[in-house]
C-alpha cells in the first residue's frame, strides 16, 4: 500500500470512528467501531486485499446505514468507487428486517466483486462476534437463525475470493460447534 492509499485508509478509519462514537456492538459493551476494522482486517489478513477503495470501503461499510452519513459525503470524502462498495453492502433501513434480510440473499449474486469480499468478512466478523461476545438479548434460536443466513448470503457470493470463503466455512462450522446445532 502506498503512502497515498494508507492515507485514503487512515482518514476513512477515522470517519467511520467518529461516526459510530457512540455506537456499541449487540453485546452492548464492544465499541462499534471495531465491527469495521475487524472487517477490514480480514480481507487483509485473510483474503489478502490491498485495493484501497475496497479496504476503505470495510471501514465506511455501515456509515450510512448506521449513522447520519449519506452518500454524497462518502462520494466527495473517498471517492465515487468506495461510495459504489458502501452504497451496494448497505440495507434499506426503511424496510422491515425480514425483508432486509431476504434481499440481502436476492441481491448477493449481484454484487461487484470488491463488495462481495466486503460483505463476506462483515459476516465472518458477525459470527466470530456472536460466538464470543453474543447480543445479550438474543436465544439461541435467534444465533443460530443469523448464523445460517449468513451462511445462505455468502453462498449466494462464492467464487470472489477463496480464502476468505474458507475462513467463513470454518468460521460457520466452530459456530455450529459452540451453539450445538
């Protein structure tokens, strides 16, 4: 990574903390923030991605979903191509979660490449959280319903980035053997 992109990550980090300042993770002690950089971290880590736009993108990845953030300051602060990969991993908050969650395995198959490999580590960093640090206010029923439609969305992805699909497989599989389903 050069200094210009390490730069691009550097300020898209620090958006996205000072966005989620007051956000918690489902357990409701985690700082939020560290939902993003662990996303980012996996595809540098695991799936090996240097592309800039798509490890500034993992930081920024639930900035307009989550936050006061819209697409026209992505676009002017990082770039039209990182506000693509936001814009294409980001759900509709307006519509109900049962619908959300469908169209994330409708529209899986149809994501660029970049947002793919950002959606697959979001969700390997999902199911790491809830097997270590679950949302107190969640059944096992609730857990073990997120972890297979997780693993139905990342189906819909296969073939962008092997490592990462492995490292999702064994992430589902430890799961299944921590919840016992």
């Amino acid at each position: 990574m050069n200094r210009d992109s390490l730069a691009k990550f550097i300020l898209a980090a620090a958006f996205a903390a000072r966005k989620h300042k007051t956000q918690k993770r489902k357990d409701g002690v985690e700082p939020y923030i560290n939902h993003p950089l662990e996303t980012a971290e996996i595809l540098v880590k695991i799936g090996d991605i240097k592309d800039e736009d798509i490890l500034a993108a993992a930081v920024l990845h639930d900035t307009i979903e989550d936050t006061d953030t819209n697409e026209e300051e992505i676009a002017n602060l990082f770039g039209q191509k990182v506000c693509d990969y936001v814009k294409e991993v980001t759900d509709d908050k307006s519509l109900p979660k049962e619908i959300r969650k469908r169209l994330q395995i409708e529209k899986a198959s149809k994501l660029s490449a970049g947002a793919k490999q950002i959606k697959i580590a979001d969700k390997i960093s999902n199911l790491y959280a809830i097997m270590n640090s679950p949302p107190k206010d969640w059944s096992l029923e609730e857990k073990v319903e997120y972890i297979n439609w997780a693993k139905e969305v990342v189906d819909k992805m296969r073939g962008v980035n092997e490592n990462l699909e492995k490292y999702f497989d064994e992430a589902y599989l430890k799961a299944k053997e921590k919840l016992k389903f």
